[in-house]
C-alpha cells in the first residue's frame, strides 16, 4: 500500500505530504513495513516496461 491517496483523520491532509506528526508517523511506519511503498505506481510500471523489453532484447540476440 502506497501513502499517496491515504488522508490522515489528525489534519485531513494527505498523509504523503506529512503535515502533522501524525501523518509523519504513519507515512515512516508504512515505509518501515513494505519498503516497496515509497516506490510510485508509475515508477513500478516504468520499471516492469524497462525489464520486459530487456527480455525481449536478450531473446532476440540469442536467436
């Protein structure tokens, strides 16, 4: 799970921005708990595009 559409129930701000202590205690647990979470979404797309190609390209010049 990612912080980034989560709202903190202490200041209704978004806990990514880590407006109050709160938010920045929850924002610092959940990236304790999955070290995955401070990756974007668009990141891990960009990421899984980067390595399907790098397949592709191994593939290939072993054919």
């Amino acid at each position: 799970m990612t912080c980034d559409r989560l709202v903190c129930a202490n200041c209704a701000g978004p806990v990514s921005e880590g407006r109050c202590p709160v938010c920045r205690a929850s924002r610092a647990r959940l990236e304790r708990e999955n070290p995955w979470s401070a990756i974007s979404p668009a990141a891990l797309i960009a990421l899984l595009v980067a390595l399907l190609a790098l397949v592709l390209v191994v593939e290939h010049a072993a054919a």
